[in-house]
C-alpha cells in the first residue's frame, strides 16, 4: 500500500509542466524590485554620458571662438550689431554672416566662414522642441557682463580677470582674449537657461540684474559644465560657482530650475 502511494505521488509530481499563480506573482514581485533598483543606476549612467558630451560640446565651441580670435585680432563676439540687429555669438560662429530673421538664429545662412555647426551648441540632456528652442532654452550661455554700458564699468566687474570686455558705442560686447590674465580660470561658456527671449538668451550674467532670468544653470545632476578661456572645459557645483575666487556667480538655476538670484 505505501508503496501506490509514494509511486503516485511521484507520477503526479513529474507530470506537472506549469507555474502556479503564486509562484508566477512571486517571480513578477522579483523582477520588478531588480528594475526598480537598477533603473535610477542605468538613468544616472545616461545622464553621466550625456554630461560627457556636454563637455565636449563645450570644448568644440570654444575651440571654435579661439579660432575666430586668431582671425579677428583676438575677439571673440558676444553681442554683435549689424544691420539694424543685435546678433548673437551663436550666428556668428554658425553662419559667418551673424544674419537673424525675426528674431530667429540664422542657422542656415551661407557660412563664410562656419567655425561651428549648431549642433555642437546644444546641451544632449536638453530636451525642448519649443518653435524658438534654440533662443531660449538650447544654447550655451557665453559670459556677459552686468548693462553698465561703458568699457570701463563692465571691466570693473573683473578685475583679477583683467580687463578683456569691450562695450561698443553701437551696443556690441566683445571679449579680448589678448587680454585676460588667466584664460584657464577665466569662465565663459555653461549650460545657462532662460525663461524669456528678450534677455539675450545665449549668454548668462554672474550677478543680479533687474529681471533678467539668463543664468547659468546647473543642469547635470547639480552640477554645470563649463568651457574656460584657454579652451578646457570642467564641471563646478553650486559651491564653487558662488565661491568662486576670480568671479563669483550669485545668479544661477538649480538642477530644478528653481532660480537662485542673492
């Protein structure tokens, strides 16, 4: 007799092929914890790649401004007025001409000569597709002084710097490469945000100023990326930007665009 029993027992045990509804919500309980822990690791992977090109990105552009520099004795544009507009750096590099067409970046002009494409431009970790994406929101942000409109004031603003802006009589606001003190501490190009195309969307201010939202902005994980004056680039978080010893930043967005303005 016990012998028929462990003899079914055994038969009814090789013949089951299935998973249990229980062991089919355990195996669903495991795999989701397994990807709720490795989702945030493989995100913060993406997002340290994306942080990598940034920087690359950054030091193409300003490769980029010290070749137009070699052309044009050592400038490089912030703000440029030709014909009747003001033409940011970006129009400049990208198109040769600095042409814009109610209100929009001149991308496609003929190129004569083109430093950059506008794509090297762009931070990969913005995602905006807004009608006028490339004024507001995806651009690097080149170093502009406060609007003290005089050569003498906006230099005042970086002195251990040295006195490497020019404010034109028509408005342009160039930078001399010839003349700053320490191109490899000197900061001019980041990631930078701003809420409003009136401000001159493609540059960022260390200080406060009226209403103007421009600023630099910590996108990456808290941190902004950077290109400096000789061409490197690097990464500061919202400590060094606002202990910054040769220009100090008090304006800037944090990794949630809340807008620190002191």
């Amino acid at each position: 007799m016990n012998r028929l029993k462990t003899h079914r027992v055994r038969k009814y045990r090789t013949d089951r092929n299935h998973f249990t509804l229980i062991e089919l919500l355990i195996a669903i309980a495991i795999i989701a914890i397994l990807a709720g822990i490795l989702l945030p690791a493989l995100n913060a992977a993406r997002e340290k790649a994306r942080s990598i090109s940034c920087t690359n990105n950054l030091k193409q552009t300003m490769n980029a401004f010290l070749f137009y520099a070699d052309d044009y004795q050592s400038y490089i544009p912030v703000v440029v007025y030709r014909t009747g507009n003001y033409t940011r750096w970006t129009a400049v590099l990208t198109d040769g001409n600095g042409s814009e067409t109610n209100g929009t970046l001149g991308w496609n002009a003929h190129a004569n000569p083109q430093y950059i494409t506008s794509k090297s431009l762009r931070c990969p970790s913005d995602t905006d597709t807004g009608t006028d994406a490339w004024l507001r929101y995806s651009t690097y942000g080149l170093y502009r002084p406060q609007h003290d409109g005089t050569t003498e004031a906006v230099n005042l603003q970086h002195t251990a710097l040295g006195a490497f802006s020019i404010w034109a009589a028509d408005g342009s606001i160039y930078h001399n490469t010839g003349k700053m003190k320490s191109p490899s501490t000197t900061l001019l190009l980041g990631d930078s945000y701003a809420t409003s195309t009136a401000c001159g969307t493609a540059n960022w201010r260390p200080k406060r100023n009226g209403s103007e939202v421009n600023a630099l902005y910590l996108r990456h994980s808290g941190r902004v990326n950077i290109g400096y004056a000789d061409g490197h680039a690097g990464t500061l978080n919202r400590n060094a930007l606002e202990n910054n010893a040769t220009l100090p930043i008090t304006r800037y967005y944090t990794n949630d665009l809340q807008f620190i303005n002191l």
